[in-house]
C-alpha cells in the first residue's frame, strides 16, 4: 500500500487523525494547509522531499497544483476548499469536486438533497434584505433558522430569528454572506450517519448515533442510538445510505439528521469527509470512519463498519479561554478512567469554543458507560448534561 501517496487539502485534526490511519497501512500522506507545524503536519515526518507538506493555503489554486504534483489522489478534511481549482488539479480525486462544490453551499445542497426526494424540512433562499428576511418569516413562521451559505461550522453562520424585531442583528451578525432560510425544526433529539462509498459505488452505514449540541457546537456523541423505536436504526442507515448515493466519488460523509417526536427524519446536512461524530469509530468500530476513507479512496476493499464494543460515548474537549489549563484538568481525569482514550490534537493555541480534543469511552454495558463518563462530566467546568 505504500506505493500510493495521499494529498489532503486541510491540516487540522481530520487531517492528524487520517494520517495515524494512514501509519498502520504505511500509506504516504502530504498536507496543504497553512503554517508548518498544524495538527497533522505534526504527526506527519516527511522522509523524503517528494512527502514534504505544503505551506499554502487550501483555496490557492497554485499551492493545489503543488499538491496535486506529488500525489496519486486527493481528498480533502474539509470542505471549504477551492473546488474549481481541485477539479483542474488532473489527479484522481475523492469525493468528486463537484460533490465538495454541491456540499459547501448548503442551499446548493439542500436542493440537491431535496431534488433526490432525500427528506429536508421546508428552505428558501433570501437576501441579506430587511424585507427578504421579514418575507421568509412570514412563509416559515418564527423562529427562523437563517444560515450562511457557505464557510460554515459549528454554528458560525447561523442565526435564530426569534422575532422580527431582532433581523437587523441578525444582518449585522452574519454580515454580507449569501444567506438562506430554514424552517425551524422542532426536533426532539439529533442523530448522526457515517456512511463510506467506495470507487465502484458500494456504500455501507455506520451505526447510527445520538449527537448533543451546546450552543450550536457538538459536545458529545453516543453510539449506538438507545431507543424503544425498533425500525429507527435501520429507516436513518436508509436515509443516510439513500442521500450519499447521489453524490459523485468515494470516501466517507457524515449524514446530520433531525429526528422528530413522531419518529420521522430530516437530514440537517452533509459532510463531504470523516466528521466529529464519527471519531468514536477509532475505538468502537471494527474499522474507523479514518481507515475506511483512506480504503475508499485507494480503491482498496472497505472495512466493516459494524460496532465491537456494547456501548460507547465521545466526549469533545472544547477550550473555554487561551488557557491549557481546563483541557490538561480533563485529559488528567480522563486518564484515570478505564475505558477511556484521550486524543489531543496539539493545537498551539486554545480559545473559548475550539475543538482541542475529544476523549472517547468504551463500555461494557449502558450502566458502565454512564458510571465511566460520569466522572468526565463532572470534571467539566459546566455539564452539556
Ligand atoms: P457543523 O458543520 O459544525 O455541524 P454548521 O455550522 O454547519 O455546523 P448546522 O449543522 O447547520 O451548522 O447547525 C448547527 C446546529 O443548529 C444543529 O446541529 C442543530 O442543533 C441546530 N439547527 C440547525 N438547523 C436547524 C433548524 N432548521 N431548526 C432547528 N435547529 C437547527
Ligand atoms: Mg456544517
Ligand atoms: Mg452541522
């Protein structure tokens, strides 16, 4: 396997955690990403010039033919990428460029979505306009969710519209970025589904898990899905597996979900690479969401995805300031806890809301899981539970 290099456009710790992936089958990685010591260029010795890292940006069409020369296949660890450029890069590349250009508008995406009859709550597109918001309030009532189409993340580019009072905020807070407009979804818990695709098409879900968001960011994630619904697993695998075969190339994709008090399902979006609420799978499952991209897009036979422990949970350490000193109060707990696997990602900076680890917790059982991540929740300074 090591006669293939891999070329990830993106450094950070997708990118770290793709990369000791990598080491086990001796796959070559090479990184684009600014800066010389990120996340992933950390864990990533280069032993030759031809592996050495990019310092570039991953939306420079220039530093993606860089890239492009020193690789047999590229893929990404992000979405917000200069897909045009990625599509002249003349190497194969996975998932598509037109899969990533579809994905990072998410009005694009959910018409796409909506045009596959793959189920969406109701969307319209706006202009950053007093009247074109007031107009999208009054066709999908309030709240409104309004988001930014593009450079999303953890909730960075979304707004709740609670009343129509407060739209000037709302353009002063999401600035001159084309919007569009979401009907509010009264869900009652959130759901997630990894799902890899091959070269030739195949596609195989993950489990599907209970992601918990705090404001906006997702704290923590639990696999399997616990419910008395016999047919919820399977119906979200369904929906998840539905969705990604209408996108172009291989790899993996985190597929959001709402599910909703009457057991029914929207897709809230897609993620065109492996996903926060798939790092469980490093632990958990018989092969990581990490391992299975890298198989997909080398062309080499997909991992089984299925589960190898009865229950588990992912913890992600978000920094609360510039200070280390939360995150080291944590992991220093953690590291008493049996079950337990810290992953730091060595950013050099923390601040308040930054993803600077997780910690992921196998189990035996429900009730040893609770007993075990327990002890993690009360080291926290402020409990998602
Ligand atoms: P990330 O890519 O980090 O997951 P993002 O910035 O793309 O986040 P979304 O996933 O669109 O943001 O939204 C963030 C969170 O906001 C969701 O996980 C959900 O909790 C809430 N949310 C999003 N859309 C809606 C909606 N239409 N109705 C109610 N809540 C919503
Ligand atoms: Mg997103
Ligand atoms: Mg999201």
């Amino acid at each position: 396997m090591a006669d293939k290099v891999v070329g990830i456009l993106g450094g950070g710790q997708l990118g770290r955690m793709l990369a000791a992936a990598a080491s086990l089958l001796n796959i070559k990685i090479v990184i684009l990403d600014v800066g010389e010591h990120g996340p992933a260029k950390q864990v990533l010795f280069p032993t030759s010039s031809q592996f050495s890292h990019i310092d570039g940006s991953f939306t420079d069409p220039a530093k993606i033919q860089d890239l492009a020369a020193k690789v047999d296949v590229l893929t990404v660890e992000i979405e917000h990428v200069d897909a045009d450029a990625l599509a002249q890069a003349g190497c194969p590349i996975h998932p598509s460029p037109s899969t990533i250009k579809l994905i990072q508008d998410k009005l694009a995406q959910k018409r796409h979505l909506e045009a596959h009859g793959c189920p969406v709550s109701k969307f319209i597109p706006v202009q950053s306009t007093v009247g074109s918001i007031h107009a999208a309030a009054k066709e999908l009532g309030l709240p409104l969710m309004l988001k930014s189409r593009t450079l999303a993340y953890d909730g960075r580019g979304n707004f709740v519209l609670r009343e129509l009072s407060q739209v000037p905020e709302a353009l002063a807070a999401l600035g001159d970025r084309p919007l569009y407009a979401e009907q509010w979804v009264p869900f009652t818990h959130e759901i997630a589904v990894m799902v890899v695709r091959s070269t030739t098409g195949e596609v195989r879900a993950y489990p599907v898990v209970e992601t918990i968001h705090k404001e906006n960011v997702c704290h923590l994630v639990f696999a399997p899905l616990r419910t008395r619904d016999a047919t919820l697993s399977r119906r979200a695998q369904h929906v998840a597996e539905d969705a990604i075969r209408t996108f172009e190339g291989a790899g993996v994709f985190g597929v959001e979900m709402f599910l909703m008090e009457n057991g029914g399902l929207y897709i809230n979006e897609i993620a065109p690479r492996p996903h926060n609420s798939g790092h469980y799978t490093i632990e958990a499952c018989e092969t990581s969401q990490y391992e299975n991209h890298l198989r997909a897009i080398l062309s080499l036979p997909l991992g089984s995805t299925a589960l190898k422990v009865p229950a588990c949970a992912m913890l992600n350490i978000i920094g609360l300031s510039s200070s280390m000193a939360e995150v080291k109060a944590l992991t220093d707990v953690a590291l008493t806890v049996p079950g337990a696997s810290v992953h730091l990602y060595g950013k050099a900076e923390c601040r308040n809301g930054r993803k600077m680890g997780h910690i992921t917790v196998v189990a035996e059982s429900d009730a040893q899981l609770r007993t075990r991540l327990r002890v993690l929740l009360d080291a926290l300074p402020s409990s998602p539970l």
